[in-house]
C-alpha cells in the first residue's frame, strides 16, 4: 500500500489523475448563457452536447418512460388509498398555484407548450415533491404539513421542481452518467496499463464525484429557474430563503458533507438566492403592479418544529 501510494504521489502519476478527473468533468462539456440573468445550460439541440444527450437518452424515450411510472405511482397510490382525492382543499389549492405558474414555462422550454400537466397529491410523511418529464407534477403531504408552508413557498417549491423538468436535468443526468462512466473506464483502464498497476476504483470513484457536481450544478439552476416563473406568477421570491431555512430547522441531525451531496448546502442556496434577488424581485413587484421599494416584507408562518 505504501509502494502504491509513493507511486501515486510522483509527480507525473499525480498530473495524470489530475488530467483524467478534468476529462471527466469536462465530458460533455456544455457552455453556460445568462437568461433573463440567470446562468444556465442552454437546450441546444444542435450543439455536440445536445446530440450526445439525444444519443444517450432520448427524448420520446424519457418522455414515455416517464409518463409510465407516473400513471403507475398514481395508480398505485389510488390502490394503496393514499391519493387525495381532486375534491380536497390542499388538492386544489396545489393545482391552483400550478395553474399560476405554468403559463410562464415556456420562456425557459418551448416544449412546455405541449406538455399534459398534472398535480396530484399523496399522502405521506416524506418531506418531497417532484415534477417529471412532460409536466408530471407531485407533492407529499409530508412536505406541506411538517414546514407549514404558505403559497408563497409551495410556489417556490414547485417552481424548482418544474424547473429541473424544463432544463431536462433528468436527461442531462442519464447522458453525463453514461459519458462519465465510459470515460472513467476507459481512462481507468489506460491509466492502470500505464501505470503498472489497478486504478479503476479511483478512476471511478472520480467519475461518480463527478456526476455528484453535475447535480449539485442541477440544483442551483433549477432554485433560480423555479423562482424566476414563481416570481412572474406573483409569488415572492423571498419564499426560497424562507423555505430553506425552514428545511434547516427541521433537518437539526446535520446535512451530508456537500462534496458528497447530490444538493448543495442550504446556506449556499440562500447566498445565492439573496444574491439574484436584485433580478427576481422586479419580477414579482412586476406581477403585482409596484415597485420593488414599495414590497411589503415578506411574512412567513410559523417556523417548521
């Protein structure tokens, strides 16, 4: 081990696994464009990134395999007893807030024009919402209950929900996996030839930390995409600091180590929350026929226990 190590710690061996960690991450590369001033990965369809993606995942394939499970989780929940019924309050007020919100989709995906959007709720502890591919909208009760959330901040959810389906990050994460697996196979496998011995649980350890940064990079987008159509909705964007303080206070048992998280840290969330705030709340005074110096503060409820 110690051998293994000293050869890992010259300087060439060391350069090489450097270079090999940027070829992962750097596969397939996609540059990044400010829209409406958020920066974001553009859906190009016509870029290398964009082929490579329709190559490793298609569209009507994610689409329809998507619409599957969806019909199957709801069915499933309808057989378990757990769907809330269309007539209950908190079933029509999540269809209400969506009904807001899905109007200005389209500015940050043209394909939502088309989708078949649908909410439903399940009754369930989890603390969860999700929006799938085409629309495909659900919350967990849990989630409603346990941060007492106002609409303000199940808009802010939702909207990030919504968002991460509108950039396409469920495909985007299926193609990157698949290239960085093969690259850190292959580069593994190289790298351990040229070595003179076995690297490839490293090399793919590399790979999966990685693919870890794509979604952590997913997420910061889809908070500033989901309060961006929220805030044009007329919900305060204010929300999203509030809601992930509200996350903050129930989670008191510590957060994963960020490096190791699929999401980021919620102070990081916030930071960068507060710092567009600058470009979301026009939107929001906008929607609401004031200005920005006018805005009442936002008022939450009570704090999650």
């Amino acid at each position: 081990m110690k051998t293994t190590m000293n050869k890992l710690l010259q300087p060439k061996h060391a350069a090489a696994l450097l270079a090999l960690c940027g070829v992962l991450q750097a596969a397939p590369a996609q540059e990044q464009v400010v829209q409406d001033g958020i920066s974001v990965k553009p859906l190009k369809r016509d870029s290398i990134a964009g082929r490579w993606r329709d190559f490793a995942a298609p569209e009507q394939a994610v689409n329809e395999q998507s619409a599957q499970q969806y019909v199957a989780l709801v069915d499933q929940a309808r057989q378990k007893g757990v769907l809330v019924p269309e007539s209950d309050p908190q079933v029509k007020r999540l269809r209400a807030i969506a009904q807001r919100i899905i109007p200005h989709t389209a500015r940050w995906n043209q394909s939502a024009q088309q989708w078949k959007w649908q909410v439903n709720l399940l009754k369930s502890d989890q603390v969860n919402a999700f929006c799938m591919p085409g629309g495909r909208i659900a919350f967990y009760t849990g989630i409603i209950d346990k941060l007492k959330l106002t609409d303000d901040e199940i808009a802010a959810v939702m909207g990030h929900e919504i968002a991460h389906a509108l950039r396409e990050h469920g495909r985007d994460r299926q193609s990157k996996a698949t290239a960085t697996g093969i690259a850190s196979t292959l580069g593994g496998a190289a790298l351990s030839a040229w070595l003179g011995y076995d690297v490839r649980g490293l090399t793919n350890t590399a790979g999966q930390l990685v693919v870890l940064k794509f979604s952590r990079d997913e997420e910061r987008e889809a908070d500033l995409v989901g309060l961006d159509i929220s805030a044009r909705s007329g919900f305060d964007p204010r929300a999203g600091v509030v809601l992930w303080n509200k996350m903050a206070a129930l989670d008191r048992s510590g957060a994963p180590i960020a490096l190791l998280s699929t999401h980021p840290g919620g102070s990081e969330r916030i930071e960068q929350i507060e710092s567009h705030m600058n470009v979301l709340l026009p939107l929001y005074a906008r929607s609401k026929g004031t200005s920005v110096d006018r805005l009442p503060a936002y008022r939450s409820n009570v704090a999650a226990r």
